[in-house]
C-alpha cells in the first residue's frame, strides 16, 4: 500500500521536475502543494486545540466547584462538553493530522530516496 501512494507522490514530483528542470525547485513545489492539501485540517486541528483550552479554564473551576462530589462534577463536566458541542476524545481526532502528515513525509523521503538512488 505504502508502495502505490509513493509511486503517486514518484509522479507527481516528476511532473514538477518536466515543469521546471530543477530538483529542489520541484521538491519545494510539492511540498507547497502538499501543505495547501493538509491546510484544512491544520486550520480545524487549530480551531480544536484553542477550544480545548478555552474548555479546560471552565473545566478547572467545575472542578474546583464540585471538588467533594465527584459524580456532580463528571455531571457538570458532560454537560459542559455538551453545551460547547465538543467531544472529551476531540484532542485524540487531532491526531490524525499528524500521522496524515507524517505519513506523507515517510513517503515522499522513500521515494526521493529511490530517485536519488537511481541517478547515483
């Protein structure tokens, strides 16, 4: 599977390399290619992560609050959750931000490897 994708990322920085003749040029055209491609969901990890934190200030004083009674304080704390519609697993979901990018990287570096390799 890893094999198909960097064959892809392969062609598609070929083309870039047919365009302007130039390695590093074609290197820095995908990766600004790649990097519009991801934007949207750096933009929504970032929107997630603010917040979570906005979220954790209120978290702290329902805590402190409700501090000799646990179950109201887990009460409170869903609820919160729900009136800011954001589930208590949403920092784990921004994850996937991260493996999609490393990922990618693993990929493109296998298969620069390969064209160096080749041209050696």
């Amino acid at each position: 599977m890893f094999e198909f994708f960097a064959n892809i990322f392969g062609y598609i920085l070929a083309f870039l390399y047919n365009i302007v003749n130039n390695y590093g040029l074609a290197i820095i055209l995908f990766t600004v290619i790649i990097k519009l491609l991801l934007l949207p969901l750096s933009i929504k990890q970032q929107r997630t992560v603010k917040k979570s934190t906005e979220l954790q200030e209120k978290m702290k004083v329902i805590q402190f609050k409700y501090k000799n009674d646990p179950e109201k304080m887990n009460q409170e704390i869903m609820n919160l959750y729900r009136s800011e519609k954001m589930s208590p697993f949403s920092r784990m979901s921004n994850s996937n931000h991260s493996i999609i990018t490393f990922t990618i990287n693993f990929l493109f570096s296998k298969k620069s490897n390969n064209i160096y390799a080749k041209n050696k």
